[in-house]
C-alpha cells in the first residue's frame, strides 16, 4: 500500500478515540489510504483510554494496512496491552516486530515491570544488549527498578557499570533509580557515595534516601536526613512526607509524627488520599485510634489503603467492634475490599464470631475470585469453626485443591473447641494418610484431642512420632503438651519419664506433674517436687502456684500453704481471682475460715467461685450463720448462686440439721432456674433423714430419681442406718441389688399429676413460709399433707 505524506490526525485529534477509530475503520472498509501518521496518533489516544477492545481493533487495521511490523506504529499499541493488563498479546505484538528500535524494547520491558514480572524483563534487558541494541535512559531505570524489585544486587551492580560505559551515570533519573536500588538492597554506602557525588541533589534524590532508611527499617535516620533536606532548603514532596510518616511509625515517634501532621497541614497537604493513608498508619500504629479516625473522616477521597489502614489499627488493638463497624461503612459505601482488607475484615469477624458479617465476605470473596487464595480461606474456614458452623468450616476447606496446613489445623481446632475430638482424630488421620506430616501446631492439636477423650492409645503413638521427628523432638511446647496429655490421662509413670528425661527444669512441666499429683492423691510426691524446684531456685509462675496450693489443698498441708502464699507475695505475683479463689478453698478446706475470709476480702473481683469456696468451708465446719452472711454478701456483690453453691448450702444445712433453711435453699433453686442434680437430693434427703422425716425423705427420693441406682440407695440406706431408723432398711436392704421393691411399685401407681411432685413440694413449702403460723412442726405437717 502507497504511504501518503500527507496526515489527517489534525482531525482525529478533535474527535474522541471512539469517534476517530470509526473514521479510521470507514476510510478501510471504503479501500482509501490509511496514513502512518493517523494510526500513530489514534494509537496514543486509545492507549490514554485504556481501552482494550479498541485497542485490538486498531491492532487489526494496522496489520491489515501492512504496517505490522512497523516499530514505531506498534510501539504505542505495546504499551496500551499493558495498561489494560494484556501481557500475553504485549509480547505477541513485539515478537510480530522485524527490527525493534531501542523504543520498542523499552515499550516491552516496562510493560513487563508494569505487571510484576520482574525476573523476564531482566531477562529482556540481557537479550536486547545480546541482540546489539544500547539502551536509553528509560531501559536503565526499568532495568534497576526490576533489580530492586527482586533484591537482586548483582545484576543491579552490572547495569550500573552498563549506565557507567554508555556516560549516563551523571543523569538525574538514573541518579534516583542507582540510589534507589541500592537502598532497598541494603548497601547503603553505596547509596550514600552517588547521593554525594550528585551534582544535583534535589527533593527526588533526598526522597530516594529517607525511603531507603524507612525501609532497612532505620526510622531515626530516615527522620535525620528529612531534616537535613529542610535544613539545606529542600521542600519535601507528598511522597517525602508519606516516608517521613513512615519512619515515624518505626521509631515510635508519636510526637515528630504530630509535628509532621501540622507541617503537612500547613502546606495544604492533608486532604491527599497518600497522605492521609500514611498519617492514618502513622496513628494507628502509636495507638492513637481517635486521631486516625479524625484523619479519616476528613479525607475527601478514601481509597481501599484507607480502609485498610483503619482496620489494621483496629486489628493491631483488637478493637473488633470498631472493626465491624468499619466493615458496615465500607459496604455501604460501595467498596470492592482488596486481599489486604479481606483479610483484616476477615480476622475481626473471627474475634467477635459475627458469623453474618462473616458470610457475606465469604460471598464477596467468591464474587471477587478470590476463593482460592490460601491465605484467605484460612481466615474464612476460623470463621465458620469459631462460630461453630463446622459443616460450612468443611466445605471451605474442602473446596481447595490442597488445603494449607494452616487451614488443617484451624478445622481440627475448630472441632476440639466444639468437643467433637472424635472427628478431629479422624481428620487428623486423614491428613496424615495424604502423605503430610504433623508441624508443631497440629501435634498439639493432636495432644489435645486425644487428651480430652482419654484416648491414651493415641497419645502413646503421638509419643512415638514425636521421639522420631527431629523438627519437633526438642520443641519445648511439644514436650511439655505431651507430658500434660499422660497426666490428664492419669499416666503418671510415663509423665514422669517425660519429665526425667526433658522437663526438669521446666516450670510449665514442672506444674503439669505437680497437678497431676494432687488431682491423683499423691499431695506428698506434689509438694516434694514442689520443694525440690525451690531449692534449685527456680522462679516460680502463676500456674505453678496454683498447682501447689491444690496439692496442699488435697493433703491439708497448712503451714506449706502459708510458706506458699507468702512466697506469692513476696515474689510480687499478683494475686488475681484465680489465685485467690484457689487460696480461699484453700485455707477453707484446711480449717482456717479467717485466713481464707481475709483473702476474700483482699479480692478485687469476686466471682462466683471465690463465694462458693468461701460457703464450701462454712459448711464443712456447719457454721450456718456465717454461711448465712457470706451469702448475702455475695447477693450485694451482684453474683447469683450456683449449682455448688447451693450444694454447700444444703450440705451445711443436713450437717445441722436446718431442716426449714434446706427446703428454702430448694425453693431458691427453684426461683434461680437452678436445675437441682443427685448432690443436691442426696443432701436434702439425708437432712430429711436427720429430721426423722423418712416418708417425706422416701417421696423425695423417689420423685428425684425415679428408679434409684445403686448409689442413691446407698444414700438413703446409709441415713436410715447412721440415725437408727429400720422401716427403709429392715424391709428393703435387697434395693441396693435390683430387687423388686413395693416401695417403688407404690410409686409407680402415682398419678401422672404427682410425677411433677418436686415442683408441687417447692410451691407447697413456698406457701407456708409465707403464713404467719409458719413453724418447723406445721412445716413437718405441711410436708406430711402434701406427702
């Protein structure tokens, strides 16, 4: 085809690329010439409108114009396959060049750097030199650029002596680039010799530095050198301040992160979306929340690194509610969240179990592609299994092609949280039958499962991988999991030759073994090891001491207790609820209600433990009154009874015989929705027993258990026989072995209304506690009536 001189892009310059591509296209369909000149300058403008249809369409007509392999024609229609992220067809228009110019080189280098692919447009920088090409100025930045992106120092120090032979060395651009990569590289000397060799050392070249320092994590440098700038008169950019912001957040540097803000302010800088991001981070990560706030709402334009900077903040605190409202926001503004802030979203959804929050990111994610990144459906499946959907857990987990370990191991824990250690084992052996190996996480996994269910097969064959896997042999967690795994399950012998040979010394060990010992009975062999580890002096912990003061507690071992509580105080651990209800029962088991009343007292919380350790020692003592007392102050401390509270009680009560206080505390349960179990029965009706009262006593016991096992029976028989009473036990001592009893077929002919007789007893006596001739004899008669 003929080239004309002459040109019409004077006319497609004033259409849009859309309009001027149809004069194009018509003056082809109609077989009149196509200018050069008018495909060079439709190209540029379809390349500023990223428009890839277009683009290829022009691609198309210049071929079919015969100017395919024209370098200059198909240089822009390069860089436009870029821009709208088509590497693939970038790369099919080069190779279709037959003498690409120094520009075409450029156009395909950059277009790889452009989309990350940093390794092939080094590899193209080789081959372009091979192939006898010199690069531009343009070529050698796109070429350091790659280098930096990579950290390969190496090839960067062999372009430099490229940029050195060809005389460009002294370029600014260049100057920026050198400096740049060898920063980030990490030879700083190097860097710092062109920063002071330059001849022109402006803002860009100062920026080059401080983001360097920032980087190599040097905040205290960084920061020096962006006052040294100011000092020589160099004002810093948006990009040397976002750097300066930066350092400040590495240092800690809250105050000259503050004085940077009213800097910024004052050169009308604050309301950039870069800026505002890098004081946002600045703030968040000083922990001040309501200051990167402020920053926030104040930004005209929030980019998705804005969201995602408020909710690392939030993340970094764990201020998940701020997080989640953070998440509403942003969904009803329409944001399209990045892997970043999936990912925070994502982990505060995870704290707080917001299951609905959680689902629909899990439908954004799907809508977004990202469904099979491994990192995000990691957080995705913690979800589920946190809030217990384990099914839904399963399903994410299954989607992927190879799951993670990590997603592994959140599935499995997820399934121990919810008590299903059965089906954790099974997954666990399925993971293992793919070939996979336990890491450390999922061997205490592991541990704990087969811990919970007593599966003590399964912890002695953990026990043998662990022996042969070198890579967590030595693990310390591993070891002390697994010699806590054998004194849950009671396996004292093999806890001690775990101990012996690794744990001696170890004060997690060390607690594990003495807890194990008191929870056995063996308090002697407790406080022995106990005493063994202080003479070595070892610093003791918290879980230590709680396990000595339950081995105490076990032998009643006072004076040892006293030795520990003062060696708690005086090695300054602080004494928290768990402590001191531990020492309450504590003392309280030992006799010693004062002791233990003060450190009640001394509590800054009390719980409903510290009160019924404290109810526990009055009743074991059948002190009522203070019993009494100690239960109306724990009634103005705002804490309700529970089921071992209002088993003391009525222990106290039976102890004493308070026969109208124990049917109280049973009516109390009743208005509590305290569900009443055998502990309770058993102590009301051996009070009932004591009182002389066995028909009501015989009406309880059956209303309570139906048909009574062996232990009720034990029960009762063993009240009859302590207080003499032989109409029970003469005519039915067989009861304990299954005989047929007429007692029971005497029940069994009670009307349907009188199987809900427990309710009925508790109403009746709430009835006549209220009269005025409320007396223990009409509460005998009472009961006798209603029985």
């Amino acid at each position: 085809m003929i080239k004309p001189t002459r040109s019409i892009s004077a006319t497609s310059t004033l259409q849009s690329p859309p309009q001027s591509f149809q004069a194009l296209f018509q003056r082809c369909k109609q077989g009149k010439l196509i200018f050069e000149d008018s495909i060079a300058s439709l190209s540029r403008e379809i390349f500023a409108s990223e428009n890839l249809p277009l683009n290829r369409k022009i691609h198309s007509i210049t071929i079919g114009c015969g100017f395919g392999t024209v370098s200059y024609l198909c240089d822009p229609i390069i860089r436009a396959f870029a821009s709208c992220g088509s590497l693939i067809e970038a790369c099919l228009v080069f190779c279709s060049i037959s003498e690409p110019s120094v520009y075409t080189w450029q156009a395909i280098i950059f277009a790889h750097l452009q989309q990350e692919e940093n390794v092939l447009a080094l590899l193209l920088y080789k081959h372009m030199q091979h192939l006898g090409t010199h690069p531009n100025r343009f070529v050698f930045t796109s070429g350091l650029k790659a280098c930096t992106a990579v950290g390969d120092i190496s090839q960067g120090k062999g372009i430099h002596t490229d940029i050195i032979k060809s005389g460009l060395e002294s370029d600014q651009f260049i100057e920026c680039a050198l400096v740049d990569m060898y920063m980030k590289c990490g030879d700083i000397d190097e860097a710092m010799e062109i920063f002071y060799l330059s001849k022109t050392r402006d803002n860009v070249l100062w920026t080059a530095i401080i983001a360097g320092y920032v980087q190599q994590g040097f905040g205290d440098k960084a920061l020096r050198f962006f006052y040294n700038m100011q000092e020589v008169g160099e004002c810093p950019n948006l990009f040397t301040f976002s750097c300066a912001l930066k350092a400040c957040s590495n240092v800690g540097g809250f105050a000259q992160g503050t004085r940077l803000h009213m800097e910024i302010v004052k050169c009308g800088l604050e309301s950039d979306t870069v800026i505002g991001n890098a004081l946002i981070s600045m703030y968040t990560d000083s922990n001040h929340l309501g200051d990167a706030r402020h920053v926030f709402d104040r930004l005209p334009k929030k980019s998705i690194t804005s969201w995602g900077a408020m909710l690392a903040g939030h993340a970094q605190q764990a201020n998940d509610l701020s997080a989640l409202q953070l998440i509403e926001d942003m969904q009803a503004a329409s944001i399209r969240p990045n892997r970043a802030v999936f990912l925070y979203s994502m982990k505060a959804c995870s704290s707080m179990s917001a299951i609905m929050e959680g689902m629909h990111l899990h439908d954004q994610v799907l809508r977004s592609s990202l469904d099979s990144e491994t990192g995000i459906v990691n957080v995705i499946v913690d979800i589920y299994s946190k809030c217990g959907c384990l099914r839904e857990a399963h399903q994410v987990h299954n989607s992927l092609s190879k799951p993670s370990v990590v997603s592994w191991g959140t599935l499995v824990y997820g399934y121990i949280q919810s008590g299903r250690c059965c089906i954790a084992l099974e997954l666990l052996k399925t993971y293992q039958r793919e070939a996979f190996l336990l890491d450390k996480v999922l061997y205490l996994c592991s541990m704990k499962a087969a811990r919970s269910i007593g599966e003590i097969k399964c912890i002695k064959m953990l026990h043998v991988q662990v022996i042969h896997d070198e890579l967590v042999s030595g693990e310390e967690t591993v070891t002390n999991a697994l010699l806590d795994a054998y004194v849950k399950c009671g396996d004292m012998d093999n806890a001690h030759q775990i101990f012996e040979h690794r744990g001696r010394g170890n004060l997690i060990s060390c607690s594990s073994m003495i807890g194990g010992y008191a929870e056995l009975g063996h308090g002697v062999k407790a406080l022995k090891l106990y005493n063994d580890m202080r003479a070595k002096g070892v610093k003791v912990d918290k879980a230590f001491c709680l396990s000595v003061i339950k081995a105490c507690s076990a032998l009643g071992a006072l004076d040892q207790a006293k030795e520990i509580h003062d060696h708690l105080i005086q090695s300054g651990i602080d004494v928290d609820t768990e402590i001191g209800n531990s020492l309450v029962h504590m003392y309280a088991k030992c006799g010693v209600l004062l002791e233990a009343g003060i450190v009640l007292d001394r509590l800054p919380i009390k719980d409903e433990f510290s009160w019924c350790a404290m109810i526990a020692g009055y009743a074991s003592s059948g002190d009522s009154s203070h019993m009494k007392q100690c239960l109306a102050d724990m009634h103005l401390h705002g804490v309700k009874p529970n089921d071992a509270i209002y088993c003391s009680l009525l222990s106290a009560c039976s102890h004493v015989g308070a026969v109208i206080e124990g049917i109280q505390f049973l009516d109390a349960m009743r208005e509590h929705r305290v569900q009443p179990n055998i502990e309770h029965f058993t102590s009301i009706i051996d009070l009932l027993c004591r009182a002389g009262l066995i028909d009501e006593a015989k009406k309880l016991f059956f209303a309570a258990y139906g048909l009574p096992g062996s232990i009720e029976w034990t029960s009762v028989l063993s009240a009859c026989r302590s207080y003499g009473i032989m109409c029970i036990s003469s005519s039915h001592k067989d009861h304990g072995s299954n005989a047929s009893c007429s007692l029971y077929n005497d029940f069994c002919t009670y009307s349907e209304q009188e199987t809900n007789y427990l309710g009925n007893f508790i109403h009746q006596i709430h009835t006549l506690k209220d009269s005025p001739k409320y007396t223990k004899e009409s509460c005998y008669r009472g009961l006798s009536v209603l029985m």
